[in-house]
C-alpha cells in the first residue's frame, strides 16, 4: 500500500476556496503539454498537409516537423532574442525537406502546423542566416523579428552605416530601420544623372511607338496578302 500524499498549505487554502486542491498541486511541466498535442489531431494535420509525399509514411520526417515545430513554440513564446531560434529551427526542417512537392505543400499548409504564416517564416529564416552568416550578432538583434528582417536586407555597406548609427541593437524598431533605409535609397536617388535617365526614357519610347507603328503596317500587308493568294 503506497503511502500517503501530505498536502501543502496552498492546496489547504485552495480548499478554502473552494477549488479542486489536486489542481493547485499539480505544476505539470511544459514538455506534457507539448505532448497532449501531438496525438491525434496534429499528427493528421500533417499527415494530411504533406499527403501524397513521403513525409506522411515516414516517421522520421514527421518527426523532424514535430521537432521543427516544438522548437518554434518554445521560441515563440520567448520572442525577442528567440528570433534566430525560429529561423534555424525553419532553415533545419527546409534541409531536411528538400524535395520540391514537400517544400509546396508545407507553405501551402504552413499555418495549420505552426503559428505564423509562411511569409513570417520567411523573415525567421533570413534572420538567422544573417547571423549565422556573421552578419551580426544575437546579442545585437533587435527584439522585433521584424525589425531583425529589415536589417537583414541591408546590404553590406548599408549594415555597416546602420551599425554605426547605433540602429544594429536590440531596442531598435522597425520603423527606425525603415526610415533609415527611406533616407538610403533618396540618397541614391540624388547621386544618379536625372537628366540623361529621363532622355534615354523619351528615346525608349519614341523607338517603342516607331516600332508599334511598323508592326501595325506588317499586320495590314500580311492581310492583304492574305486575301490575294490561294
């Protein structure tokens, strides 16, 4: 016969309460919670988004998109420096689907897998390449995967001027990085020759209509010709 459970004095003040004191004792930890959703329903749901594939006979790949998206919860969760986290986790799990069909149908049923769409995924993923690659570092991502992503865009003379600015750090926000690049691409803008761009513009569409023009009279001969032989 077991021996008997004691009962804290939290779970006595639950009785109080009037709560179910088996419920205040019970601190289950996350990993049972990621566990009661696998069964069942999203097992099929993946079954079902990559139906026709290998994925949905093999374990193992249901495994590796079950572990994808274990990881990308955790760092959901977390946000902020968590950023990176989900874009490796995604780079992981498009290396292990490589087959094109397989690559399809997840974007085709991203959001039933993971909690984002595909287009967000892909802001994870060029996040953490740009680390990965050196581009910068975790410790310098802003908290905002969005912000995180319009970094990742700059080019590398265009990262080296934000990072000089300060913009490269983790309170930035997408709209500085934004506005920073506004001010980039004005810039290049000013630095250009207008004047011979908008002459080389009027010479490309005076040759447009001039060759509209002798096509239209093509498809008049081509008629008549038409009409005089058999």
């Amino acid at each position: 016969m077991s021996k008997p459970r004691g009962v804290s004095r939290k779970a006595l003040d639950a009785i109080d309460l009037g709560t179910d004191p088996s419920i205040v004792a019970d601190k289950r930890p996350v990993e049972i919670d990621e566990m009661m959703v696998v069964p069942g329903e999203l097992l099929d749901t993946i079954k079902d988004v990559f139906s026709g594939t290998r994925v949905a006979a093999d374990d193992s790949l249901v495994g590796a998109v079950l572990e994808a998206r274990r990881a990308v919860r955790q760092a959901w969760a977390r946000a902020g420096q968590a950023t990176v986290e989900i874009g490796r986790a995604l780079n992981s799990l498009d290396a292990t689907l490589h087959r094109r069909e397989e690559r399809a149908q997840l974007k085709a049923g991203f959001e039933r897998i993971f909690p984002f769409s595909d287009p967000i995924a892909s802001q994870f993923r060029r996040v953490a390449e740009a680390v990965d690659s050196g581009r910068f570092s975790v410790a310098d991502l802003p908290g905002s995967y969005s912000a995180a992503y319009q970094l990742a865009l700059l080019a590398s003379d265009e990262l080296d001027e934000a990072r000089r600015r300060g913009l490269v750090a983790p309170h930035t926000t997408r709209a500085a990085v934004l506005a920073f690049r506004r001010e980039r691409a004005a810039t290049s803008i000013g630095q250009l020759d207008i004047k011979s761009l908008l002459a080389e513009r009027r010479r490309l569409r005076e040759q447009r209509r001039t060759m509209l023009i002798q096509l239209l009279e093509i498809r008049r001969r081509d008629r008549e010709l038409s009409q005089l032989l058999p």
